[in-house]
C-alpha cells in the first residue's frame, strides 16, 4: 500500500441568498464569479456533500472511501473508535455579502433525538470584515422563553441580541443553543461538528431564489436555546510567532493559529488525530514522508493523516494558518499545543 500524504479536497461551492464573490477574489477559489457563493466546504464527511480528493494517487477518491481504507491510520486510533466512517468536522470558508439569518444549532442530545445525527458546535475566524460588518451573538440581558417570544412576534428581536463589531483575526466561539448571526461584509473560516442542522429563527424579511419567503423554525428553534447571558462571547487568545498558539480547545475540536515567517518542525507522534491547516495568509510548503513536498497557498486547505507524525513548514511568503485536530479529552496533557 502506497504512503498516505497530505490531501487537498476539491472545494464544495454553495450558492446562498447572501453570498459574494469574496471565496473567489481573496481566497482563490475556482467558483463561478457569476454566482452568489456563500460558502466553500473545504474538508465534508457530510452524506451528499463528501470531499473528494483533488492530488496525488488518491486523487477521485472520496473522504468516507479512505476512512473505509485506512481507518486509523487516516483520522487516529481513538477518532476511528469514536467516530467510524463518519468524519467528525466540517470545515468551510463563509462569504456573507449580505447578512445571513439569525439561527441556532440543536446540542447532541436533542440532534441525535430529532435527526439522528450530531449537534453543531462551531468556531468562526474572522479573516476580513468590512467597516462596520457586526456578528450577532447570544442575549444581551437574561432571557426567557416568554420574553423571547414576545420579542420575536413583536419584531424586536434585534433589541434582545448582542451586536458585536467584526474585526480581522478575532475569533467567536458558537456552543450549540447559543442564537448568532453573521452580519453582511464578513469573510470567516468556520471550524464544526459534522452537522447541516439549524434552526432558523429570524431572516430579516428576505426572499429567496425563488421569490419565496424562507421558512423559518420557531418552535424547534425554542427548544434548542440556551437563554442565558455570559459575560464573553469573544475569544481571547495570544498569537506567538513562529509557533501554534491555542486559541481553544473543547471536547469536539482543538484549534491553534500558527504564524510564522521561519522554518518550523512540527510533532504529532503524541497526537492520534488526523491535523487540518487552513491557510489564512501567504504560501508555504510542507515537507513530509523524508523530504517529500507540497506546496500550500492562501485559501487552501490541507489534512494530514494521523499515520505522518512529523512535518515541515517552510514559509515562502509570510503565513498564517488554523491547525486543527482532536485533541483526546481524557489527557490534559493533549489540551496544551503540540
């Protein structure tokens, strides 16, 4: 059996109501420019929309038929105890050119009771934002079933909602139950549970393709909030140069940012999960498998098998990446960067 290596995916390109042409401008993304891309989904274990491999030997061949192939190998021993066939992160890049509408994601228990299928946890990177772009996130006061309701039939909904000014580089964490909204002018990499559940709850009045209102989902929307206030919907995190910095890490996925303009090692003989790269900024290449090499640029995204425990990252221009991957719960140790 020929050595795993680190696969490229052919981007899935989803036409939205509120999408752009900002995939296909900043981050090179080989869409149509004629079309309202909202979303590109980079890396998908999803039924319908699985990844397909796009270099090397492998290359036609689908997300499901490696793990099918090289289990453990692929995504780690103890991903592959955990998860099967099934991949366990959906990973895209988002383009609102207008606002998308306000939503929320059932947690596991009530995906798993309602749809068989996971919750939807995610994480949004802010890569580019225009003046003024706001990312809608949680109720800015304590917040009641009755009280919501209230808000939401009398079409005051955005009196109740924390409005936050987007920024380059700043990073909202999204718990399953918790409302959000990206707001129009917003380009953001988008790391979550392998799920495509949500609940609709307000759309500002839009139309479809169609000419159609969008439905909305009320009362299977109630059920899945989480009606309290926190004090941070932000997360804070520091960026060390020329290292992966943490920027979280929770049961479904660990994220890091790595910046770097010097040549840097990596380790993950410790890890036992597959690593996901997400190029940000710049052009680098990775040097794996003694000395074989890949190049990876702006807009490109990268997973590397568990199986490779070691790799070099060689900038040819300044770059940024999100590395992400499982980090095993049970170990503490595993919560640090590797």
């Amino acid at each position: 059996m020929n050595q795993l290596y680190p696969l490229k995916f052919k981007p899935i390109g989803k036409e939205k109501v509120w999408g752009g042409n900002r995939l296909q401008s900043l981050l090179n993304k080989p869409f149509p420019t004629t079309k309202k891309i909202g979303e590109s989904w980079e890396i998908s274990g999803l039924v319908g929309d699985i990844s397909v491999v796009e270099n090397g030997f492998l290359a036609e061949n689908d997300l499901q038929e490696l793990i099918e192939i090289y289990m453990g190998d692929l995504v780690g021993d103890r991903v592959y105890e955990q998860f099967g066939l099934e991949f366990p992160l959906l990973i895209k890049f988002i383009d609102a050119n207008e606002a998308l509408s306000v939503q929320v994601h059932p947690d596991d228990k009530l995906a798993q009771k309602r749809h068989e299928s996971f919750g939807k946890t995610e994480l949004w990177y802010i890569i580019d934002a225009k003046e003024d772009a706001i990312i809608y996130s949680g109720f800015n006061h304590e917040m009641d079933k009755k009280h919501y309701l209230e808000h939401l039939n009398n079409k005051e909904f955005l009196q109740i909602i924390n409005q936050f000014k987007a920024k380059p580089n700043e990073v909202y964490y999204m718990p399953a139950g918790r409302v959000h909204a990206i707001g129009a002018g917003i380009l953001l990499a988008e790391i979550q549970q392998t799920s495509d559940i949500t609940y609709r709850i307000y759309d500002w009045d839009r139309i479809d393709f169609q000419g159609n209102q969008r439905e909305l989902h009320t009362e299977l929307a109630t059920d899945a909030i989480d009606f309290k206030k926190y004090n941070n919907y932000k997360i804070d995190y520091t960026e060390v140069k020329n290292q992966s910095s943490k920027i979280i890490s929770n049961q479904y996925f660990q994220t890091n940012i790595i910046c770097f303009e010097e040549t840097i090692e990596k380790e993950y003989n410790t890890l036992d999960s597959f690593v996901i790269y997400m190029c940000l900024e710049g052009k680098f290449e990775m040097v794996y498998n003694d000395n074989e090499r890949i190049i990876v640029t702006k807009g490109e995204t990268i997973l590397i098998p568990a199986v490779i425990e070691q790799i070099i990252l060689i900038p040819v221009l300044k770059s940024k990446v999100l590395e992400i991957f499982l980090p095993d719960v049970s170990d503490e140790s595993s919560k640090h960067s590797k």
